[in-house]
C-alpha cells in the first residue's frame, strides 16, 4: 500500500483475523522529501501504476472473471 507520505510492505489480508491469529511482517517506510532524487514511496507508487495499468492486467469484475483450471477461486461463485 503506497500513500502519499508512507508506503506498507507486508504479507498481511487485510481481514480481522488476520491481525489477531496470524503471524507476518510489514515494513513501514516514512520518508522526508528525498532532494534531487526519487523517493522510495514515489519508486513504490511508480511500478504500482505501471502494474495496473499494464496490457497484462485483467478485469476482476464478477462477470468477467474467466474460467481456469489453475486457479481454484476463479470458479467459485462466479462462473458457476
């Protein structure tokens, strides 16, 4: 998760009980206006958007969820 002050890196679901029966890290990274040079958080933010807006990146919308034999949860509930 990248803000526009901090970024987290973790292997954490952000769901209830995975703060209160599950063990991970995360590391926090705050950090001041880095001069001349990019910031972590901006380097961060960078490969994110280029990610997302990638050609490889798919539509996850319930309807449009392909099926696949690779991924168990592409079939459930949705293409039943």
């Amino acid at each position: 998760m990248v803000t526009d002050g901090a970024a987290y890196i973790g292997n954490f679901d952000w769901v209830g009980n995975a703060f209160t029966q599950n063990a991970g890290a995360g590391l926090v990274i705050n950090q001041a206006d880095a001069g001349n040079s990019t910031s972590i958080i901006k380097q961060l933010k960078a490969v994110f958007e280029r990610d997302w807006y990638s050609n490889y990146a798919k539509s996850l919308q319930p309807t449009k969820i392909p099926n696949s034999n690779i991924c168990p949860y592409t079939s459930f509930p949705f293409n039943e």
